[in-house]
C-alpha cells in the first residue's frame, strides 16, 4: 500500500471514531432529544476532510486530523446539553 492509502485509511478510522463517541454520549446525555442534524453535519464534515486528504498529496495526516478534531469541537458545543450549561453559567 501506498503512505498516502494508509494515512487516508487511519484519518476514516479516527473520524468514525470520533463521530461514534458523539454519537453515544449525545444519546446518553439526552435520548430523547438527540441532535440528528449535528451528527450529520459531522459526518458530511468527515467526508469533506477524508475526500481533501485523498486529493491533495500536501495535506498532511496531522492537520487533516486537527482540522476535524477542531470540527468536531465547534459542532458540540451547539448541542443543547453544551448551551444549557453555558447558560446555566452565566447566568
């Protein structure tokens, strides 16, 4: 296998395992509230970055994994759980 095959493979097994961590502590924090539309815009954000990484030989695994990381960041602190707390804070 080619460098660029295997480091395309370990970014697709880090976004899925990211994308299943948020999965389940969104559905154990709140089943009956659980944030589809986050968990698809996850998604389609780890195939935008997994598709990049694929095309471009200059993307390097370590940045396409802290871009995601990051994404992946941003899109939680938009859940409801995330907002509640921060509004239970500041006020």
């Amino acid at each position: 296998m080619k460098k660029s095959t295997i480091s395309t493979l370990l970014l697709s097994a880090f976004i899925v395992l990211i994308t299943a961590s948020f999965g389940y502590a969104s559905y154990e924090v709140s089943p009956n509230n659980f944030p589809f539309f986050h968990l698809g815009c996850l998604v389609i954000g780890g195939m935008i970055i997994t598709s990049l990484k694929s095309k471009y030989s200059g993307l390097h695994l370590s940045e396409a994994i802290g871009s995601f990381a990051l994404y992946s960041v941003l899109i939680a602190l938009f859940t409801s759980p995330v907002v509640n707390t921060i509004k239970s804070i500041v006020s």
